[in-house]
C-alpha cells in the first residue's frame, strides 16, 4: 500500500464513527407534536392524527349533544392540536484539515507528495459522504490556508499546484492557522466533526513573537488539546539524530501519534 493510500485509511479510522443528529434538514425519520409553531408540518403523520382524534371527538359529541350543530359525518376535519411536524435526522460529517511542514526541511518533497495523494484519495468520495478536506502548509515565515476546506476534487488539483517547499519552519504559526481554521468551521457548522492532522517533525524555528519558538509550538498545541480538537502527529522526521519533538508535541495536543515513515512500508 502506498503511503498516500495508508494516510488516507489512517485518517478514516481516525475521523470515527458518523454520529446521526436530529436536525432541520435531512432524513425524515418520524414525527412528533411540536412545542410552539411547527418548523415542517408532517401531512401523512398530521391526517393520521386527525382521523384518529376525529374518531374520538365525534364520540363525544354524540354522547354528550344529540342536537349538535357540528357534523362529524363530513370529510375529514384537521384542527390545531392533530398538526405533527417533522423529525429530521442528518448524519454528520468531518471537516479534515492537513497542516503541512513545507519547510526545507529533509523530506520536504516526500512529505508533500504523500499529503496530497492522500488529500485526492479522501476527495473522491467526499461529496456523498459530506466530508471536507483542507490544507494549510506553513514554511519561511508565514502559514498559508492551500486549500480552504472543501469537497470539490478538482478545486483541490488546481490550489495544489501553488504549494511551495523551502525556508524555515513557522510550526507555532501552522498551529495557529489550523485551529482558526478548523474553530471556524465548526461555528459556521455545528453538526461538523473536526480533525487536524499535523505533518511535520516538529522542529519549529520561526516565533510568532519574540519567544521560543518551540515554546510557541507547545503552547498552540495545548490550545487544540483545550478545545478539544480531535488530532492526528505523523512524525516525518529522518536522519540519525532523533529529536523526538514530534511525539511530545502529540502528547501535548492530546493527538494520535505516527512516524510517516512507517506508512511507508
């Protein structure tokens, strides 16, 4: 398996089970008596009742007035308490979000070839299942939203040809990025289940002021863990010397943890 295809499965596992919630719009599901005025009036459930409940108010009214004046032998009378309106159900989708190393970094090259494989492959069936894929890349100075979130595959083939690799490594600043990000979209939909997933080594040498700038890093990182951010670390760090920021840098977003290179095998 290629490792773009072992991101991708990787990240499915990761997205979880799809909750179903009710909602104003989706599946119509079952019907129930409203609190207040209807959101969507129920017909077929809105006859039954009034049938059923028809049925017992002319009962009453024949034992309690033989002289009536209403006529319960006429066609089917509909009032306010026989109205249902709709349960709606809709299953939620995931909004994944990639916060990409684009840095000059060793592996830059493969890092990006593996996203966006990856990105392509979670693409292709995105639009039925609701899914939003998105990309931030951070390098030099500065984070870049790539690819806003979305579901169109060919919006995501033509914004992924303007990546550029190369430059330091503003990781605190692809944090940043990410959680604004991801935190939009989840006040703009409510039903969206989130993810980031950070790609990188962790070796963050660009600060968002004049700190630390691996302290920056750790610090972002506690922010998506206290906003309770589902998250994913592949750890693409290579070489002899390991520094193994990635793997802390997981621990304190509260993020599963990988090495990308495993998903190479």
């Amino acid at each position: 398996m290629t490792p773009e295809l072992k991101i991708d499965s990787i990240v499915r596992e990761g997205s979880g089970r799809r909750s179903v919630t009710r909602s104003s719009s989706g599946r119509y599901v079952g019907s129930r008596i409203p609190q207040g005025k209807p959101k969507t009036i129920a017909m077929d459930a809105t006859i039954r009742a009034a049938a059923r409940n028809g049925t017992s108010r002319a009962s009453l009214a024949g034992g309690s007035s033989a002289n009536s004046d209403t006529d319960y032998n006429t066609a089917l009378r509909i009032v306010l308490s026989d109205v249902r309106e709709k349960v709606m159900e809709r299953r939620s989708e995931n909004s994944i979000l990639f916060i990409v190393d684009a840095s000059g970094s060793m592996g830059a090259q493969k890092r990006m070839s593996a996203v966006k494989g990856a990105i392509l492959s979670l693409l292709i069936d995105a639009y039925q299942k609701r899914d939003k894929i998105g990309l931030i890349t951070f390098r030099a100075k500065s984070a870049k939203v790539i690819l806003p979130l979305t579901s169109d595959i060919a919006m995501a083939q033509e914004y992924m040809k303007k990546i550029e690799i190369g430059g330091k490594t503003p990781l605190a600043e692809g944090l940043k990025k990410g959680l604004e990000t991801i935190s939009a979209e989840m006040m703009k939909n409510h039903l969206t289940k989130p993810l980031l997933i950070l790609v990188s080594d962790g070796r963050g040498n660009v600060s968002l002021s004049d700190k630390n700038p691996l302290a920056e890093s750790f610090s972002m990182a506690a922010m998506i863990k206290e906003a309770k951010i589902p998250s994913l670390v592949l750890d693409s760090e290579e070489g002899f010397v390991a520094l193994g920021y990635a793997r802390k840098l997981a621990d304190a977003m509260g993020a599963k943890y990988m090495k990308l290179s495993e998903l190479a095998g």
